[in-house]
C-alpha cells in the first residue's frame, strides 16, 4: 500500500499550475456567482431591517421613527454676505406699543391656531334621538286609560 | 511505498536517457506519476440560492484522482477555502463512496469533528494537511478506516470531519490523535466523534472526546 508523508506529497508539488480533466473555469465562475448572490441577499436583508438583527418578533408595526416635519427658520442672506434669522411670531409683537403688546401677540397666536371640530356622528344614522331634548318634547302626553274607559257616564251621575 | 521507494526503483531503472521522466526529475513534462492507495472524488456543496434546490441538486461530483500530481493539479485549480462562500462544502472521499450517512460505507461508521472558530487565515493550511494526510494514508497506518474528509464552511466557525467507517473505540482513538496533531491541536483543542446513527439527534453526545 503506497504512503506518503506530508512531507514527501509537498515535495511532488509541481511549480506549475498543471491542467485538469474537468472544466475549472466553470466551477470558479458557478462559486462566484454563488458569493455575488449571497452578497446583494444580504444587503437586502440589511436594507430592510435597518441594522435590527436581533428582534425576533416586532411588538410594533413602526419601522424606525416617524417623521416629523420640522418647518425650517426663515433666513435671508444680505448683499455683504450676513446671514439674519427672523423668528415668526416675536417679529410682529416688537412693532407694536407696549400697551397692546399683549392683546396682538394673544390674539395673532389665536387666529393662527386652527381649531378642528369634529362632530360626533356616532348617532346619526341610529333611531336614537341626537338631541336629549328631542325625548321630552316627543313624550306622550296622553295615554289610554283602560279603567277611566269602563267607568260609565251613569255611574258618575250618581 | 514511500515515496523515496518510488523514486529509488525509478532511478534504477534510469540507466539510458530514455528513461521515464517524474515530477522531481522534470516539473513540467514528467511522464510518471506517484499513484495514491485508491482513488478518490472531490465533491462539493453548493449553498442553496434558490428554495426549490434540494440536496440532490447542490451536492455534486467534480472530479476524481488516483495520483499525487492529479491531486496537486485539482488544488491549483479550485478556489482555496477561504474563497468559498458560505454554506459551502468540499468533501474528498475514497472511491465511490458518497458522502451521506445514507451510503452503504457511512451507515455503520461515524465522524471525528472539529469546528474553528472564526474565519482565521490558517483555514487554507489546515484543509491542506488534513488532505496530504488522508490522502497519503499517513493518518490511519493499521486499516483503513478513513472514508473521506469533509471542510465546511459556516458563519459560526469553518468545521472539519474525518468520516470514518465504523465507530470501534480503539482504531477510532489513534486516529483522532493522529487528526489533532494535523489540525495542530493543542490540549484545549477539543476533538469529538459522533456516530452516523445519532446524527439526526439534535442533542447528541459525543461518543468520544479527545
């Protein structure tokens, strides 16, 4: 039974590359199609869980944080190149006189507000009445009573 | 035969310049080659890239050799082991024999298993002793035990298997002793063997640990 040692199969290396029976092109291009796969699958995976790899189960639907639109401060830039922030609201108080300061900044703050009414509908397409005060006025008054009825007229002559 | 047998009978029979040429004599047109005990087959695993590949479809036969220049010619040729990409498996086995639990030849052994941790650049050296050694007979001296070697390559740590065709205490420990100063192994280094028949057992032990 022929044996060799390590030794002995490093010294049989060949300092050429020697030729195979099958095609080696074929199996390095089938191997490195494989890692390109598996490259932009993880990259995939990366995108779509924003680093999160260990949450096995989301207690929310929310993937990151909500955006919230942050209105930016109004600059303007001169011709000599300073820049100058102008604040909205204290801009119009600073016009006006000390007396009515208060009252202007009250009352622009309230008019930019936007008050949003939602009406509570819940009732309306219900039999129930939408107005407590539509029970009273659709109460019956009278009603028939079945012992005045048979009371006869000749016994209250008596 | 070693290989210093081989060629010394070479050199005597060198008497005229006719003489055949071997890969020590000429590196490029050698005309012998050192024959190998048998013949062996590299196979390898492609991972699966698609859910309707099956395993039958990823393991496939590459190509087979009976000469220690055919060998060297196949390693020139196939990425080295850190090139692969993961999930991937090379597996060299002797003769016909493939590697799956499910073959006449595995069904009654088992295998001596040893993971690396982490990817280290001494992967590629490792699987090249570990070849030279079972190819060159030099880890199973007495009888052969040694079916085939399997690398695979995976995220928590490259693995190595020496498939063996029985589970017997005795031949089985030499050779693990034998496989641990191939893999360069320490004390710390810890070398189990499993056999086939608990390998769909999830939690099993292994049956020795050396």
């Amino acid at each position: 039974m022929p044996s060799y040692t390590i030794e002995e199969l490093i010294q049989l290396k060949p300092s050429e590359t020697l030729s195979v029976d099958f095609d080696a092109v074929e199996f390095k291009a089938i191997i490195e199609k494989v890692k390109q796969v598996q490259a932009l699958k993880e990259e995939e995976y990366n995108a779509t869980h924003h680093g999160h790899f260990n949450r096995r189960r989301s207690s929310h639907l929310h993937h990151g944080k909500p955006k919230v639109k942050q209105h930016k401060p109004k600059v303007t830039t001169d011709e000599n190149g300073w820049s100058t922030f102008e604040p909205k609201t204290t801009e119009e108080g600073d016009s006006e006189n000390n007396s009515d300061n208060a009252t202007t900044t009250t009352t622009s703050s309230i008019s930019k507000e936007t008050v949003k009414v939602k009406p509570n509908n819940r009732h309306i397409s219900s039999s129930r009445p939408a107005d407590n005060s539509d029970i009273i006025t659709d109460k019956q008054v009278h009603g028939f009573n079945t012992f005045a009825a048979l009371v006869s007229d000749d016994e209250d002559d008596e | 035969m070693s290989v210093e047998e081989v060629s010394q009978k070479l050199e005597n029979v060198t008497v005229s310049d006719d003489a055949p040429k071997t890969v020590l004599s000429d590196n490029k047109e050698f005309e012998v080659k050192h024959p190998l005990n048998t013949k062996w087959t590299l196979w390898y695993t492609k991972p699966a890239v698609d859910k309707s590949e099956s395993w039958s479809d990823l393991l496939r036969p590459v190509t087979t050799f009976e000469t220690v220049e055919e060998f060297w010619a196949i390693i020139q040729n196939i990425p080295e082991p850190h090139e692969l990409p993961l999930k991937s498996d090379y597996h060299v086995f002797r003769n016909d024999i493939r590697p799956e639990w499910e073959d006449q030849a595995n069904s009654k052994g088992g295998k001596w298993s040893f993971q690396l941790k982490g990817r280290g650049s001494d992967i590629d050296e490792l699987w090249l002793r570990t070849l030279l050694a079972v190819i060159g007979e030099t880890i199973d001296e007495d009888d052969s035990q040694i079916n085939g070697v399997v690398l695979s390559i995976r995220k928590g740590g490259n693995k190595f298997a020496l498939w063996t065709k029985s589970e017997d205490k005795e031949p089985l420990t030499k050779i693990g002793a034998k496989f641990k100063t191939v893999l360069k192994l320490t004390e710390d280094g810890l070398l189990e063997f499993y056999p086939h028949s608990a390998a769909n057992d999830r939690h099993a032990q292994p049956s020795i640990t050396l």
